[in-house]
C-alpha cells in the first residue's frame, strides 16, 4: 500500500528501504601527490594517456581540432595496413598502443591483402577518400606526413624501416626520414 507524502514530515525509513535508496555517485576525493586513476584500471589510464599524446602530437601539424586529427590517424593507419603486406601490418600493429591498435585493425578484413596501391597519388587518394569530412578539410598529404611523422617517434627504428621497405618508393617519400636508413 502506499505511502502519502505529507509536507514538512519525514517518514523513517525500514533498513531496506533505506539500502535501496540510490545515492548519486560522487568523485573521488583528490589527493595532494596521489595520482587518480581516470578508469580504475592502470593499462586503460596509460593507453588513453598515449592515444592523447600522439592525438596531440599530430595536431601541432593539421591544427587544433582533435576529431581531425583521429580523423586523420584513423584513415592513414588503414590505408598503410591494407598496403602493407599481411605479416608486416600484424608486425606494425604490435607496436601500437592499445586503444590505436583497436583503431588500426577496425573493420580489417587482410584476405586479397596487400592492396595494389602503388603510387603516391593512389595512396593520397585512397586516404582522401576515407577521411570524414565531417571533421573538416584535411590534405590527405599533411594528414599521411603528420600521422608518417608520430610512428617515427613512437614506434621502432626497425620497425619503421621494415615498413617502409614493404612500401613502393613513391609512398615511402611521404616519410620524413631518409631514404639513406633503408
């Protein structure tokens, strides 16, 4: 049966009522010199905090706008992982942070892999295509030297080198570093 509510008046509660009684969630509290987990779970944390870094990293090229530059990580990663061939792309993906790596193998699908892009206008292209243009115009070139530009600090020598050996030469131009290092 219920309960009137009577103005002014505050009905005691049954123990069961009172644990059914939903609080609203407060943060934790913020402790001088103590580092706070964003997720409760230190490896999501140190992901996040890296796909930031490389997000921020490709920004200082495209412009301030962070949907252009996932935009721009998103359709360059693609493109190179359906033209590098099927081992080396896995050997590429390895390296990446984890929340980029999801990114990088999202809708993968490597049978008839790699895709027979040979030039760098078919590569510009192809990026070109796939950039959302939602997140506003982006050069395909600027997008593929910026996101070319944050492997090279992040990823390994060897590897990096690996990849651009798999890679025609006119794609490989698009890299920043030498053509002396393959």
């Amino acid at each position: 049966m219920p309960v009137k509510a009577v103005p002014g008046h505050r009905r005691k509660l049954s123990t069961a009522q009172t644990t059914a009684v939903r609080r609203p969630a407060r943060p934790p509290p913020i402790l001088e010199g103590i580092v706070m987990s964003l997720t409760g779970l230190e490896v999501f944390d140190e992901t996040l905090h890296k796909t930031n870094t490389w997000l921020k990293e490709i920004e200082q090229e495209l412009g301030p706008d962070r949907r252009r530059a996932y935009q721009a990580l998103r359709a360059v990663l693609h493109c190179l992982r359906d033209r590098l061939p099927i081992n080396e792309a896995a050997q590429l993906g390895d390296q990446l942070p984890m929340l980029i790596r999801g990114i990088y193998y999202e809708a993968w699908h490597p049978a008839g892999k790699p895709e027979r892009i040979r030039s760098r206008e078919e590569f510009l292209a192809w990026i070109d295509a796939h950039l959302a243009k939602a997140a506003g115009p982006v050069d395909p070139k600027d997008a593929t030297r910026a996101v070319f530009q944050v492997l090279e600090t992040h990823v390994s020598a060897g590897e990096i080198r690996d990849v651009m050996q798999a890679l025609p030469e006119q794609i490989r131009a698009l890299w920043s570093r030498p053509q002396s290092v393959l």
